[in-house]
C-alpha cells in the first residue's frame, strides 16, 4: 500500500492569502514523490504586522528538506508575488526554473543579484510544447493578465493532468499579448482533466471582468481636456495599460517621460522579450524639463502609495527637476489593493493640496483588473471541466466561496490553505497531511522566521516603549544601590510633570536595598525583580507598562 | 482699526483630516474675539501612526491660552469623533457644555469619567429655542445622520448668520429620530445665511444618498432565508439600524441579544433619551445560551475589525457562551472605514474558516451612509443659500472638491485647513492668520505632543531593533573592556550563525581600547563612539542599523 504511486498538490504560500505564491505537486510512492515546484513569490510587509521586514518569503522547509526529489520550479509570470523569492530561495533548492522569455529576464536578474548563475533559469517554449521533468510533461498555456506571457500550467502526471491556472482574466482584446484563446481552452479540456487549481481573487465580483481594449477611449478623452501637466501611475509591470497611456498622451500632443526604475525596466524587459511593440520614444526626466508642461506626460511607479516610488516623491515636491502645480492632472490607473488605502489617500491629499486635479478608478473608466471575475471563473469551469477544483490565490474566504461554487456546479470542491497537502488521486480528493508553516521575513540580511518572536518584539517596543536598566554586582556579590536609566519611546516626565528617569532610578535605589541574596545572585531573579519595580512605577506614573530590558553587570575582582 | 469687530472661524482638528473634530468661531475685537467651541472629538490610531497611543486629541493650546474668552462649548452629536475629547480636554476650556439631551448622557459620563462634574454640560432645545452666550445666538437645527439628535448650528452674531452643518446626510424616513425637514432649513436660509461650514465627507459620491427606510426590507429577506445564528454587527451608536436589525430578526422568529457594552449603553441611553422607542426585548448572552441557534440573532460590536470587541472575539472561538459554526450567517452592517480593511478581512476570513457565510455591503442593500453624498450637498447648499461656503470634516482632497463645487455654484468658497483662522465679516472671506497645531496624544495617563519625537521614536524601534549597551567608567576614569549588551527585535543569531550579542561585545572590547581620554570622559562623545561601531558591525552581520540605547555608568570613588 505505501508503494503504491499518488499525486499530490501541497500549497505553501498563496492558499489563504494574497501574494506569496508557493506550489508543490508531487508524484510517486508515498514520501518518495518526486516534486516540482510552480512559483516562489514574495508579499510586502507593512508597519502594523512586520514592522522593519524588508520582504516576506514563503516558508520552504518542507522543501528545502526534500530537494534531491525536487525536479525542476515552474515560474508561470513575472509578478513579483509569483518570481520575487527566487533569488533569496534558490540556494536552498538548487533546481531548474523554467519560465517564459519575459518572466525569465526577471528571474534571472534576481539570481544574479543573489549570487547565483542566470543560467539555471531556462525559457520555456509555449503551448503546445512540453517541458517533461520527471514525471511530469507540463506545458505553459498561455492566458491574459495584467503582465505579458502569464501562462496556466497544463501538468500531465501518469495519475491525469492536473491544470494550474496561474493569475488569468478572460480578455479577448488585451492590447499586449495573447488574447484569450477559447479554443486551445477548450481542447485542454477535452483530453480529461483531473484538478484544476484556480485563481480565487475575484470571486466576489458578480459582474463580467472587463477588457483591457476598453481603457483607450475614456483614458484618451480624459488627457484630450488635460490643460496642465498629466501624470499618470500603475503598475510598472502592466505593459498593456503603460502603453494605452503612452498612445493617448502621443494622440494628445504630449511628450511620454517615464518616472521609476522599474517603470524602465519593465519596458526594456518587453522589448527585449518581443512582448512590447511600438512602445512611444520616450524622454528622460532632464530632457523633460524643455517641454512646456502641456505638451508633457510624466508615467510614474508607485499606485499603491509606496512611499519612496515616483507618484510619492512628486506629491511631496519637486523629483527629478519636475514639480506638480495648480491644474496639473494626476490619473490613478490602478486600484488600491486592501491595506494600502491610508498611503494612497496621503498622495492624493498631498496632490490636492498643490492643486492637483486627482482622478481616481471609482468610476470604473481608466482600470481594469488583471483576475478573472465571478462569470469568467465559471466560464473557464466549463472550458477546463476539470473533476476536482481546489481555489487557490485568495484569502480563506475566497477560497471557500470558490469551493461552494466548485461544489454547487457539481465539481469537487476541496479547500486546502497553506499547508494541507491534498492526494489528488485517490477516489476523492482529500487532506492527507498537513505541513508547519509559517512566513519567513527577509530582514536587512538575514533570514528570521515568523514565529521566532523578532517580529513581536518590536511590535512590543513600539506600543509600549523601552525602559533600559543597567545594575552594577560588585566584586564582593553586593548590588550597587546606583542604576542606570534610559527610555525610549516614552515620555520624559511623568503625569505630574517629575523626570521619568530619574524617579525610575530613585525607586530602583530604595527598591533594590531590600532585594536579598538569592535576588541577587540569580540573573534570572535580580532581571525580574528589577523589571516590576520599573513597571508598577510607570503604571502609577505614565499609566503604562513598558518593556523593560535590564543589563546585569557583576563586576569580577581583578 | 484694530478695535473693529470681526466674526472669525477655526477649525482645529477635522478639516484637512476625517476625525478629531474641533471648530472655534469667535467675535469682537481683533484678538478679543469671544469664543466658542463646536465640538471636542477624538480619532483612533493605527500601528502605522501612532503605536501604542490610546487616543488621539485636538490640539486646543491656541483655545486653553484664551480660557477667558470662551463662552460655550458646543456638541452637534454624540459621535465620538466629536464628543470623544470632552473629559479629557475639560480641563483646560472649563466653559459651560450645551448640547441635546442623547448627546448630554454621553458628554455627562465622559465628564464623570475624567472627574468632572456632569453638571457643566446642559441639554440644549432643539429649535426655534435659543441659547445665548456671549455675542452668539445658538440654535440646534435637527439633521438626521447615523445617531439620534444630530444637530446642525445656527450661529446668530451681529455679523450675520453662520450655519454650521455637523454631520448629516438628507433622508426623509430616518426611522429613528428626527427626519430632513425641507420647511425648517428653506426657513433657516430665507433670513440671510453668510457662510455655511459643511459636511464633505461624501463630496465624491455622485449618486444621491439613500435612506435608512430602505434597508428593513431586504436584511428582514436576509435574516428569513437563514437557517443558523444569525449575528449582525454596525456602529453602536446607530441606533435605527440597531432596530431595523433586531426587529428584522424578531419578524422572523428570532430572540435578540447584544453584545458588547457599547451596543447596550447606546439602547439604554437611547431609550433615556426617549429617541428610541419600541425597542424589541433583549435577552442576555447568558439567557440566550438556552435558545435554539435558528431562533437566535446577536447584534454585536465591532463592525470595524477592533481586535477587543464582540465580532472578533466572535470569529476567533467562543465569546460569552456563545460560538458561531457551519451554516450561521454573519452580516456586516456596515461600511469599512479606509485603513480598516485589513483587520475587517482578517475577521471575515476567520469567520469563513469556521463555515459561516458573510454577507457584508459589497452590494450595497444592507447599508446606507450617514452622509450626504454630492447631489444632497447640492440640495442643502440650494436651501441654505450662503454667501460664503467653507467645506468642513473631510481630508484636503474632500475640502478641495467642495470648495470647487462651491465656487462652480457661485458661491464663495475656501479651503480652511486644521489651523486657518478664517475672517467671515470682510468683503470676501480669507485666511488671516494661521495657527500651530498639531496632534495631542493620549498615552496610557500623559499627553504626547505628535511632536514630541516619543511616538517617533517607538516607530524607529519597531523598525530597526535596539541594542542596548552597558558600559563602565571607573573611578579612575577608565573605560572598562567589558561591556553589557542586550539585543530587542533583533535576530540572536547573524547572517553567519554567530551570537549578535557576543559578537557586539568583542567588537566593543576591541574597539574601546582604542578610545582617547577626550571620548571617554565626554558622555555625548562615548555614547556616539558606541553607537557607531554597534551600527557598522550589525549593517555587516545582520545587513540592518539598529537604533542603539548606550547606558553609561561613572563609578565614583567611595
């Protein structure tokens, strides 16, 4: 029975969640399977739960643990949520990533930057070619997405063919790329499918997605009664809408100045990929300064607020030799992903307050989302006519409305967040095991781990401040009745207006006479000893309780 | 000339910003203006501002330097943004309090709370009836908004008539409370009104607003195809929806039980007040233990995602005896303010993870804003028919649009930001003076100036880390080779797999070595010293520059 062959699907990051995508699919005798991996993406901290984390990466163990049976990584796009944790996991993997020519200048850039060779990054051919590793022959299916050569991985296994659908919207007109092919859908179908694995992000949305063709006309009439200056932001990586914003502002007389590295970047990429043609001639940023502000269209990074992208810097004052003034024209091309709300709202006040006419996407004329909505998810449902749907892609409420739907359609519908590892070819899908994970954080330069308490830490230093104590044991075992004081993030003066410091050390002074032997010869003992007295005198105090960090000097005879 | 009179305005706190409301207008002689206060709110803080901070005030130095001069204090509602500050800002204005009789229980509780007498504050009449303080004639002209006896001010002087809007939307069948009354406010604008300080909380949204009248009949369709416990959650202080709700839920079969003690405080008090009549009977969590879950429905707090109240104590496990599963339902009733989204998600998802099916305002039938959207602002601005119009409680953005529909309609219209004493009664209304202000802080028992560099320095913390560093000075004046080191919100361990601290120490005994007198005989200069090699070693091991706490202890001789 344990050698008997299966097929398993194991979500590490992204199932549960928005961003950090990590897949395994596995096939063989049980714990011999050999693995591959699809993407190694990374998510953005932010200040109320990773405070100072630089990235998030998914949590690898599971893997890293067992990378002799790893076969090759799958990348199927260039979003940094599905590339950006090659670089900084490749090491621990060491196997061959395999991506489309576009998304593999992206990954290979990050091995480099790590240290590893881009030679390990291979471009894969597109459908109807096949990349056979292993035991699996995974073929890239191209879809449309906000970011050229997204693609779905059609994976045949000797248990049956498994279809990962990577980000994908159904668009028949993307403006750059491939355009929705219903018929390669259809036949990808036809030949039986066992599992899909699918993108869940917009199944709340109950209306049709829209297509990228309709953004030309409104984005057009919109820079046609521009008068001043005309910014526009989204994200750098969408080609398509960079370009429908480019053509307008040429159509309107305006030269195109594109603002943030990776705005550049992501246009060399294109071109260099063969993905972007006929992009307009652009000027740098000085040669910009020559032309009349009505003759200008600055196209900027930064959409989600990110405070030290183009939009930010602009709202603030003058960047690269151009500053915004009353008249000017700033366009959201872009939604404002949840969380982001409060940095994007600071732009646009900052803009107002220059004077700047803000347009934003509530009306639903210049943004189109990147994921399939609620009707385009069932459509592609009835393309793929797969026997188990596992949602992945979206919060755990996404991924539940994604399985009722799965199941009320007559489909398998089988919920498997981060962790739980599903045999696919059993008689029913099923949760065979569950993994440990947790999120890695990317640190400065190390690596910490969710739950090692780093993190938590500086959440407690930053809601409750820091009292740090030095006490001095003399050469003969004896405290010294003098402490040391400092504070930080709290206040210098007491409620009643004494210096905190100070009434800190005198406390100390009269505590610590009565502190007995056993306290003081005991680090543990004299640390907690000396933390309560700090903490029951701020209660009184400041009506808080700090942390208090103590610094225990014993002092040795000469 | 200087002994003219004049009618000036200043908002405080919540133009520029959605919160913190606190509006002066003063007349009489330039800088001997009499004054008076409209309303003394508070906002909440978030991680990424204002870490550990329990409340945020207005700051009122200009107001509690000029203590003499005012004559009231007045509150519109019971909100807390802005009634919120009321007990804790008391204290400085010390001026008598008017307000209506719902709004009077809640300021009177915050008075007693901070440990002032609840006879300062006074129920005002509600129009034609006048309150006379000073040079000003009062009156509260009913509005309807999401709590009962919202009040618009009718501010005679013998300048003319201001009118200032307070927080109202426009609906005719409120179902609690007061409805728009068209009469009264044609009425209010026939006798001349020279500037009205208005609500833009809804400038942006072009549709017309909706009435509460309109949500009874599909949340009653909700709660009847139910088949679990059904749990809604809105604002406390919304006392129509609270009703709408709970007698929805007793329409179809249902006992009702709140939860959480701000939803029991607003009924009683509601009823107290005589606003809210015909409230269903309630049973207690404890009694509602004995009813059949699919004849159960629990209104609950926390429709904002707080981490302490009923609905997030509700999706984590069981709260009260009470604990929600497969099959019940749970329905915000509610809008997600900006920058809460994060924490409204977490509760949803927790909740989808427990099987139970939310229903939130996606759809937009199970809510409507207590604001007036564009077209209602229009209606209002047609009936008041003001010279002057000043956009109030909103960010910049908010009062630059309503400032620019204002002027497109003819009238005179100026953005006044937190801090632009504004003179009404000269030939066209503009800016004559501008006034510090910042944030005030309410920090366990002490008030935190948002300048004061403390909250900055908790926000470095929480970013960077600290080290901590003991060092001793003999009593010879000799720096001693050992230091003391303690790490917080830092890796134990770097890049490499070394002990950080250990690592600190041994660079410092190195390196103090090479100390000269001049240095370790000058605090400012030793700790500087330290700071760096601390700073330089981490940026190598751990690739981060911690912020470095250095205590120095001089020994003196005995």
């Amino acid at each position: 029975m344990t050698d008997r062959n299966r097929l398993i699907y194991l979500p590490l990051g992204g199932a549960g969640e928005i961003g950090v995508n990590a897949y395994v699919y596995g096939y063989g005798p049980v714990d011999q399977e050999r693995l591959i991996v699809v993407d190694l993406g990374v998510g953005f901290p932010d200040m109320d739960g990773q405070p100072g984390v630089d990235l998030i990466l998914p949590d690898i163990r599971w893997l890293a643990e067992r990378r002799d049976r790893i076969d090759a990584i799958f990348i199927t796009h260039a979003h940094e949520d599905h590339v950006g944790a090659v670089g900084h996991l490749w090491g621990q993997l060491r196997a061959p990533i395999h991506c489309r020519a576009f998304t593999a200048i992206h990954a290979r850039r990050k091995m480099e930057e790590a240290g590893h060779s881009a030679e390990h990054v291979h471009v894969a051919p597109v459908w109807p070619a096949r990349v056979e590793v292993g035991p699996f022959n995974v073929q890239f299916a191209p879809v449309s997405h906000s970011i050229p050569e997204a693609s779905a991985l059609v994976i045949d296994t000797p248990a049956g063919r498994v279809v990962h659908s990577g980000d994908f919207k159904i668009d028949r007109a993307p403006m750059v790329g491939e355009p929705f092919d219903e018929e390669l859908w259809r036949q990808i179908g036809q030949d039986g499918v066992l599992a899909y694995i699918c993108d869940s992000t917009n199944i709340f949305q109950r209306h049709p997605g829209r297509s990228e063709s309709q953004l030309p006309d409104p984005i057009g009439a919109l820079i046609a009664d521009a008068k001043g200056m005309v910014v526009a932001t989204t994200f750098a990586s969408n080609l398509a809408r960079l370009k429908t914003l480019a053509d307008a502002g040429v159509a309107n007389g305006r030269s195109i100045c594109l603002m943030g590295r990776a705005m550049k970047r992501m246009v060399t990429a294109g071109e260099e990929a063969g993905v972007l043609m006929g992009f307009p001639r652009t000027l740098t940023p000085e040669e910009a300064q020559d032309v009349p502000r009505e003759n200008l269209m600055l196209i900027v990074t930064g959409s989600q607020g990110e405070r030290r992208a183009a939009s930010a810097a602009l709202s603030r004052g003058s960047y690269l030799g151009h500053e915004l003034s009353e008249g000017d024209m700033f366009l959201f091309s872009s939604k404002t992903i949840p969380g982001n709300e409060v940095s994007v709202g600071r732009i646009k006040n900052a803009l107002a307050e220059k004077g700047v006419d803000v347009i934003d996407d509530s009306h639903g004329f210049y943004h189109v989302s990147g994921h399939a909505n609620r009707p385009d998810l069932e459509a592609m449902h009835d393309l793929v006519r797969p026997r188990i749907l596992i949602p992945n892609h979206g919060e755990y409420r996404h991924l539940r409305e994604h399985a009722q739907l799965a199941l009320a359609k007559g489909m398998e519908g089988i919920i498997a967040p981060n962790g739980a590892m599903v045999e696919l070819s059993g008689n029913s899908p099923r949760i065979v095991e569950y993994i440990d994970v947790a999120k890695i954080y990317l640190d400065g330069a190390t690596l910490v781990g969710a739950l090692d308490g780093v993190i938590r830490d500086r959440m407690k230093l930053a809601l409750n401040g820091l009292v740090a104590v030095a006490v001095i044991v003399d050469e003969d075992d004896v405290l010294l009745e003098d402490s040391w004081v400092a504070l930080r993030g709290l206040p210098e003066l007491s409620g009643k207006g004494d210096d905190l410091a100070d009434m800190i050390e005198e406390e100390l002074a009269s505590a610590m006479t009565r502190f007995d032997a056993k306290t003081v010869n005991d680090d543990d003992r004299l640390e907690e000893a000396v933390r309560r007295v700090v903490r029951n005198l701020c209660l009184v105090e400041i009506g808080k309780k700090p942390e208090v960090t103590v610094l225990i000097q014993r002092l040795m005879a000469a």
